[in-house]
C-alpha cells in the first residue's frame, strides 16, 4: 500500500478549493485607480494554490510513492473516540450559552472521561467537577474572564 | 551601552514582585507543558492567552515566552526518562538520553541538559540584547516595499525549510496566506470570504485556529491512536560526575553557537538546531561508534543547542516581527491582542516593555535552571496523570481559553474545524507550522503589498527598484531555489536508491 491515492485525492480538494476561491476573488475588485483590490491577492493565490495542487497530484500520480504507514487508516476503535470527542466539542458549543458554562462543562468532561478516561467514577465525577465548577470560580471569580451562566444561573 | 543601561530599566521592571511572579508561573506551566506528552508548546501557550488578557501586557508578555522556553526546558526530561519527547525538538534527546536512564544515569543526563539549557539561552539573551538596537534601527528604515520583501524573506525560509516535502510545505504555506484573506480587506475595508457571517468580518483569530490546529488536532490524532498509556519511570543520582561535566564542556560551548545562529533564521524549526548539533558532536567525537548507548555529549550538545535555539528566534520576532515558529507566531499574536506589534516600532514606542520582557528571560532562565534541578522527581510524577485526564484537561483549557476571547461560540466552532484540519494534515504527513506562520504573516504582507503599489501608483517594478527592497528579495528568491534544488536532488536520489 502506497500514499498514491490520499495525495491525489487531497491535491484534488485543494485544486477544487483553489478553484473555488480563484472564482470568489474574481467577484471582488480586483485592481483600483490606487492599486490592488480586495479580490487581488485572494486570486493570485488561488492560482498559486492551484498550481501546487496539480504538482501534487502529478508527483503522486507519476512519481515515486510514499509506503502508507501501517496506522494510516484508523480502525472502528480510533474513529468511534474521535467522534467521540468531535460530538462533545460540537454539544459543548451548542449548549454553552443556553446552559452555561458549569452544566455544560461538568457534563462534557464526564462524558468524555467515562467514554475515554478510563478512571473510575469518583475520580472521574471530581474531575469534571474540577474542571467545570473549580475552573469556573478561577477564571470568572478571580481572573475575571467572563464565562456564561445560562437559564438556569450556573 | 546604550543597551546595557536600557537592559538595567528593563531589569528594574521585570524584577517587580508582580512581573517576577508570573515569570515564575510561566516557568513552571511552561515545565509542565514541556513534560506532559500531546500538549505542545504551541497549545499550551495559546491555552494560557485567557489568562494572559487578564494581567498588564508586560506581565503577560512575560509569562507568556517563559511557557515558551519553559517547554523547551521541560521537553527534555519525558526525552530522558521515558523515551517520549515532550515536545519535537527534544526528540534527538531521546537517543542518548533513555540509553543513560536505562543506564541508571537519568539525573546526570537531566542536569546536563538543564546546564547546557541555562548556558545556551542565557548566552542567546545576550545576543538578542547586542543586536536589537542596531538591528532595529537599520530595520527603521524600512518601508512598504522593503517590509513586504522582507516578509517574503521569512516566508521562503518557512517553506524551504519545513517538512519533508517542499510540494506539502508550499501547500500548507499558501493556505496559511488563504485563511488569513477571510475577513475585512486591511486596504479598502470590503469583506472577504465571510459568507454573510459577522462573526468572520475580523477574520478568523488565531487562538482559536492555533488552538484547533495543535490542541484539538493534537488530541484527536492521540485518542485515534490509543494513546492512554501511564508511565512510571525511576530517577537515581541527580548531579552529574566530574567526568560528565568534563565531556559536555564543550558539547554546550558548540551546541550554544549552532542554536544561536540558526535561531537568527525564521523557520529553521526547533528540532534541526537539535539534530545539527547531535551530528556535530558525533563527527568530532573519538568514538562516535558509542553515540546512542548513552554518550553525554549526545544530550549536553542539542539540548543546549535547544534552548539557545528558542531564545534567539525572539531575535527576529523582536527586531524585525518576523515569527520564527508556530509558538512564536503566537507570542506575535499576544503582542499584538495587548495594541503591541513586535518590529523596530516596537523598541521605539515601547522600549520599556520590549527590554523588560528581555531581562525577564535572563531572570527566566534562572528560574529555569533552579526549577528544573531539584525539582525533577516532582516533575516525574506528573508523568503519571493518565492520558484519558490530560485530554480532560486539554478540552476544558481549550473551550475556556478559545471562548473567553471574544465570549463566542462560534469561535469554538472554528477551532473544531480546524482541529479536523490538523488532525488531517498529521495523517497526510503536511507540515502545521509553514500555515500558522503564513496565517499571522498574511495581512501584513498583504498590506505591504498593496500600500507599496499605491506609492507608486500600481507599478510593481517599486519592489525591485529600491535597494533596500531588491537584495531582500534576492535573497528570499536563492532561498527558495536553493530549497527546490534540494528538494530535487532529494526525489532524484531516492529514485536512485
């Protein structure tokens, strides 16, 4: 197994992306009376990124290629943890403000840790006690770095 | 003169209780970054920016860049006693220095690396406190044209420099540049790239693309990995013998230059100063045959090549603004969230700040040698903390320290996305820092550009015309030729083989 297929697969999201951004830019001003326009730079470089893409994709294509390292592919295992930490990273912005950052935290952290951790339940319920009501009172009561408080006041 | 009287102001203020304190926080959250495996010092020290808004910009300054070399510090002892390098450019460290714990001569190899660290930064500071006035006058007279060919000399050092590939590094580069488009154009005020979305009309902000890119990105990669292992190393006899300090005697004396010098140029990353100085002191030794089985001098060289390394790099970023390295893109950042833009204004405007800030990191340095000697058995045991509560850790740092800045969720969403980026171009072997650095670089660059083709009314030849300008630009263009060659002969000589 060879690294042929993800590069050319990733030189062709970033020749897409190239493309994507060289047509938004032509929508913007490109050249003004006073010198280059907002669009110019963002297209320049999207051709420079274009460029590079299909360098890409031909050095993977015609060139040698890279062994695919044996942990490359993640398995079921690896994937199920980092979704698993996406979901929460995802709940925590959308329950933060409603909720307010102690609930939303206190439950995040025990999710995580009970998903990931591995500890047993009382370390891992004082850990996310710590990290959610103990880092609450440190960064909104003393450092004063405002944190939501929710419907509910926590 | 002039320097040393403005150094001893800069004493006077960096040795007030308060800055002294957080200099002392920022050592030891810096130690403890550096030890604890998966938080780079990238991460952690935009974790701590939060905390930073909260106190004056001095003292934040100040904190922020001992985390800075306090990871360099730090990086080293999970080298040493597990084999795991804390932090990239301690990874040399591993060779000899697990060979000398298996050995039983941990504490040796760790108070070798703490001296040799303590001389190489100390000497650095030194040299940044020589040539910051000189160098930031010459740079006084510079202007668009000559700011926008000197950006570009950072930015090919970057790309010719990082990763194993110029085609990846390029890639990562142009799409730092990209990123940095989203937002209000720094010239006419349009927006760009916003998509309707008013959250994006000041662009995205670095912790949160930092954050995601090294700290989300960084524990997705760990936890797909598996990586939950706890460790319980030993230490024995913490001081050197005399036969030790003997033979890394000279390892530091070289290993200061090498680092000094290479820290002078943005984008030569951590680790190569590292990896120069190990080949080094196997190529002058008389038994280069017993590198990796636990030679001293494999640990004394680079570890002090490491730190000088890391203090000279603020060379540039003090004096000319240019980052050399993710961490010290962000300590730009920091700067310049306090209204403060590192470059020769810098000095001008702000010269009490700027030479606090430089005799904190000879007081830093101190610091650091006093923490990291008899400190080491307790910096063992945070070894300990299991990797299922250090991502806890991590998570909750990052969603207080991403949100905090602007009180945004969406803010938070950001660093998700671009924490799936970092984890993508981990696995796809695309180099992170050449991105980060282009990111902060971009509209500075950008406004180079365009104010240099309003002077002159569009004329691009402005660039070339200016002398100033034009020999910086040939110096970045032989950079980037230089990198392709190598790059070249490299694809050619694996064919070959």
């Amino acid at each position: 197994m060879t690294m042929r297929r993800p590069y050319q697969i990733a030189g062709s999201l970033f020749l897409l992306m190239a493309v994507l951004v060289g047509w938004q830019s032509l929508t913007m001003k490109f050249y003004t009376h006073l010198g280059p326009g907002p669009g110019f730079f963002p297209f320049w470089l999207a051709v420079a990124l274009g460029v590079v893409s299909i360098v890409m994709i031909a050095q993977s294509t015609f060139g040698p290629s890279e062994p695919m390292p044996a942990d490359f592919r993640p398995t079921r295992g690896g994937v199920l943890r980092m979704a698993t930490v996406v979901v929460t990273l995802a709940a925590t912005a959308a329950l933060l403000e409603p909720l307010g950052f102690r609930l939303t935290m206190f439950a995040a952290l025990l999710f995580l840790l009970a998903a990931l951790g591995r500890q047993v339940w009382f370390v891992t319920v004082l850990i996310a006690a710590a990290g959610s009501f103990g880092a609450f009172q440190v960064f909104d009561g003393w450092l004063r770095v405002a944190l939501p408080t929710g419907v509910f006041g926590l | 003169m002039e320097s040393l009287e403005l150094l001893m102001g800069g004493f006077a203020t960096a040795l007030q209780p308060g800055n002294l304190l957080f200099a002392l926080i920022g050592c030891t959250l810096g130690t403890l970054i550096g030890v604890l495996p998966g938080i780079g010092p990238a991460a952690g020290t935009a974790i701590l920016i939060p905390i930073a808004m909260a106190i004056s910009p001095t003292s934040a300054i100040i904190m922020l860049a001992a985390i800075y070399y306090g990871a360099m510090y730090g990086g080293t002892i999970t080298s040493v006693l597990i084999n795991t390098p804390g932090e990239a450019a301690s990874a040399v460290t591993c060779l000899d220095g697990y060979a000398m714990a298996k050995q039983g001569r941990a504490g040796a190899a760790l108070a070798v690396a703490a001296i040799g660290s303590f001389v190489g930064g100390t000497v650095a500071v030194g040299g940044l406190v020589l040539v910051a006035l000189p160098l930031t006058r010459f740079a006084l007279r510079f202007g668009p044209p000559e700011f926008f060919a000197l950006m570009i000399v950072g930015l090919s050092l970057v790309t010719g420099l990082a990763g194993r590939s110029l085609v990846r590094a390029l890639l990562s580069a142009i799409l730092g540049l990209m990123i940095a488009q989203v937002g209000i154009d720094p010239v006419m005020g349009a927006p760009r790239f916003t998509f309707g979305h008013v959250e994006l009309m000041d662009g995205f902000g670095i912790v949160p693309v930092v954050m995601g890119v090294f700290g989300i990105g960084e524990i997705l990669f760990n936890v797909e990995a598996g990586a939950m292992a706890v460790f319980s190393p030993q230490i024995s006899r913490l001081m050197p013998s005399r036969a030790d300090l003997d033979a890394s005697k000279w390892p530091i004396v070289r290993g200061t230059v090498v680092g000094f010098l290479m820290g002078l140029i943005p984008g030569v990353g951590a680790i190569v100063p590292t990896f120069v100085s190990y080949a080094m002191e196997k190529r002058l030794s008389k038994t280069p045959e017993r590198f990796g089985t636990g030679m001293i001098e494999g640990v004394a060289g680079p570890e002090t090549a490491n730190n000088a390394y890391a203090n000279a790099a603020l060379i540039p970023l003090f004096t000319l603004g240019i980052p050399g390295s993710p961490t010290t893109a962000i300590l730009m950042g920091a700067f310049m969230m306090n209204g403060l833009v590192p470059g020769p204004m810098l000095f001008k405007e702000h010269g009490e700040f700027a030479w606090a800030v430089i005799a904190s990191l000879y007081i830093g340095n101190i610091i650091l040698v006093i923490l990291n000697l008899p400190l080491i058995p307790l910096w063992v045991k945070f070894l300990k903390i299991p990797y299922g509560i250090l991502m806890a850790i991590v998570f909750g740092f990052s969603v207080i320290g991403v949100y905090s800045l602007n009180s945004s969720v969406f803010d938070i969403g950001i660093m998700l996305g671009f924490g799936i980026i970092g984890y993508a171009f981990r696995k796809m072997d695309i180099p992170l820092a050449p991105m980060i650095l282009t990111f902060v670089l971009g509209p500075l660059m950008e406004r180079g550009l365009r104010q240099s083709l309003e002077m002159s009314q569009g004329d691009i030849s402005i660039l070339v015309t200016r002398p100033l300008s034009a020999t910086l630009l040939v110096i970045a263009t032989l950079v980037i030729v230089s990198s392709m060659f190598r790059a070249f002969s490299a694809v050619k000589g694996d064919t070959e083989v």
